[in-house]
C-alpha cells in the first residue's frame, strides 16, 4: 500500500477558491508566479501517476485492455518511490478522506499502411518510410495530443455521450489553463450534475526511450514525448476571470462579450439551469453522469466536483510473435502510447458518496473505447488502433 502525505496539495475533489490561482488581470496571462504555480500541480499529479502500480489492483476491463486500480479512503502503508520518469521522483500527496481510482491502457497502430504514405515513390523508398513511420507511431502520438491535449473539453463533447453541454468561462493562460462549466446527464430521477472546473493541458519534456529487455537496435530509443492534462473543481463565487475570446459553442472566433452577471456557474449546493438540457442517458466517464429531472417545467441540475488527471507519454511496446496480424512470428517493438488516468469525485446531491466510490473505478474505463472510435473516425488514414492486452 502507498503511503502519502497531505502537505498543501491542490490535488483534491475540494472546490479550489479561483482567487488562489495566480491569474494576470490582462488576457497576456503567466509569468513567474503561474508558472511555478503549474510546475507544483505537475509535480503533485506525477506523483499520483507515477504510484498507481503500488495501489490496490482492481479489475480489467474492455476484453483486458484497461486496468483498473484504487486507492481507497483512509489508506496507510510505508512511503512508496513511485515509477515516474528518470530525474523525477516526486512523493504523492493526495488527501486521506478522499478515495481515487485510476486505470491504465496501451494503444499502438501494428503495422502503418502503406496507403497513408506519399504517394509517386518506389518500393524501396515506400519501405522505408513506413519503417520510419513506424517508429515514430504511425502518428498515434499526435492523435491523442489533437484529441486530448488540444481542445480537450471541447473534444470531451464528442465522445462522451452524457456529456451534454460544455461552456468555456474563464482564462487563465490561453490553451493552456483555461475555466470550463460541464453538464452531464444522469438517470431519471437524478438531476444532471454540472462541474466548473480549472482544466490545465501542459506539454512536458521529453523522457528517454527505452527498449523492452532482450532487444537490441542499430538506432538509439528516440525519446518519448508526453502531456497531461489536469483537471480541478473551482469554487467561482466572488471571484471573475477574463471573459474568452471566442465562442466556446462554435470554437471559433466570435464573441468576446463577458457573459451577464448570474448566466453562468452554478455555486456549490445550488440548483441552475443549464445551456442545454440533458437526456437520460448511463454514464460513460464516472465524473457523474446522466439525466434531466423536472422542476415547474424547468431542467434543473445539482453541482458536482472532481480532480483528474491525465498522463499520455509513448512508450515502446514489445510484440509476441504472429500476434496482431504479424506474418514472420518475431517478435517486434512498436512504438505506442500509454494512456494513465486518476480521478476523485463527488457526484453531489441525494448521491452517497459510497456509491460513487463503488462504480467510479469502471466507469472511467469507457471513456478509452469511445475516445479511440472517436479517433479512428477523425483520422482515418491512421489505419487500425489496437489496444494490448494487460
């Protein structure tokens, strides 16, 4: 079992005051004081990221392709180093009262096709750039940077079914720390849930590559490139942000008008009216989930919280032979991606947290299939995305 430490995290299912996140009152935002200020963040998620094998191993999911794990309530144990990259080590720091679950999952294209190559070259040339393509990915590393990194919330609309409207309602740093409202749907009689939430989506370094045992190259192990994303409940009361620059509905360019006072965030414990009215729907992301409840012919819907975080790097990915459609029997590395999320949540409301705790460690799992269909519908010249088995 992890041990932990509580010592001034931000990683918490507890709503964060807005005015403790270092803002510049301009759009041209940062600066020292932010930058550190991300810099702890990450440093605090890569120590729940990072310590997620030594938590408690639930169950497998999607034909065993994502593992599960928690990390209950109360937990205690000896300090644990978690296996975050080489260099840095940093301890998990999570709150004791909180439980989180976590899962894991690895994606690779096996074999890129040689119809998503530059066409009007000889065979010998065609060869070489699908080995190069290869090792590289096949391009499934900047699919789920596009996917996830970029846009994230505005991503999350398109495959996650309950997810039912998202508005973007604060700044921090463009693209990279920005304050989103969400609304899910949950099942009738529930109320759907809306989160407001400081969704931070950073581009880390690049670690080193590294080979699986036994396996030996004429290349070095290029160096693998990550990302995470973070996500933290915002208690926005009395507190403002500069408003967008554009229309978090369309995406594009447009309406720079801050919205009118009380339009927007729903408060803790309080009831609002949503943008766009959820259906009934089972849930699909564990945030909490699902569907419209009535009140004097009016949607209504109960604030949630939750904290995520979400770590993409690649990895190289050893192959058994004749596995994945191979026709020579060797085994082979790939270069794939690994996919690590975590999340606390309280679904609010008439909902125990029990309850949430119970079902949270499956329903984050399917989040992976959709986002992949998701993908291979987007990108289609990206071939076949598979998903190893853990």
């Amino acid at each position: 079992m992890v041990g932990t430490t509580t010592t001034s995290t931000l990683l918490s299912r507890k709503a964060l005051p807005l005015a403790s996140v270092p803002v510049s009152p301009t759009l041209d935002l940062g600066g020292g004081e932010y930058d550190a200020w991300v810099e702890r963040l990450v440093q605090d998620a890569l120590g729940v990221v990072g310590s997620m094998n030594r938590w408690r191993l639930s169950t497998s999911h999607q034909k065993d392709t994502v593992q599960t794990y928690t990390l209950p309530c109360h937990h205690s144990g000896r300090d644990a180093q978690p296996s975050t990259p080489e260099g840095s080590r940093p301890a998990l720091q999570v709150h004791k009262d909180e439980l989180w679950a976590g899962r894991r999952s690895l994606h690779f294209i096996p074999r890129v096709r040689r119809a998503s190559l530059t066409g009007g070259v000889d065979i010998g040339e065609a060869e070489g750039e699908e080995e190069e393509l290869e090792r590289n990915g096949g391009g499934l590393f900047e699919a789920f940077e596009e996917g996830l990194l970029r846009r994230h919330t505005e991503h999350e609309k398109q495959y996650i079914e309950s997810l039912k409207d998202v508005e973007r309602v604060g700044v921090v740093r463009e693209g990279e720390a920005e304050v989103w409202k969400m609304v899910y749907s949950m099942p009738s009689p529930l109320s759907p849930r809306t989160f407001v939430e400081l969704v931070i989506a950073k581009e880390l370094p690049p670690i080193p590559g590294k080979l699986p045992p036994g396996f030996h190259t004429n290349h070095l192990p290029r160096p693998c490139r990550q990302f995470m994303v973070i996500s933290l409940p915002i208690d926005d009361r009395n507190s403002s942000l500069p408003s967008p620059p554009y229309s978090a509905e369309t995406g594009s360019p447009g309406s720079s008008t801050p919205p009118s006072p009380g339009s927007g965030i729903a408060t803790p414990d309080s009831v609002v009216s949503p943008t766009t009215p959820g259906t009934s729907r089972p849930s699909t992301n564990g945030r909490a989930s699902t569907s419209t409840s009535t009140s004097g012919g009016k949607n209504k819907t109960v604030r949630a919280r939750y904290v995520s975080v979400e770590w993409v790097r690649e990895v190289d990915l050893q192959l058994a032979g004749f596995e994945h459609g191979e026709i020579d029997g060797g085994p082979r590395v790939v270069r794939g991606i690994e996919w690590i999320m975590a999340t606390s949540s309280s679904a609010g409301g008439n909902v125990p947290q029990a309850v949430t705790n119970m079902s949270l460690p499956s329903k984050i799992t399917e989040d992976v299939p959709a986002f992949l269909a998701w993908v291979a519908k987007k990108s289609p010249q990206l071939g076949k995305i598979e998903s190893k088995k853990l």
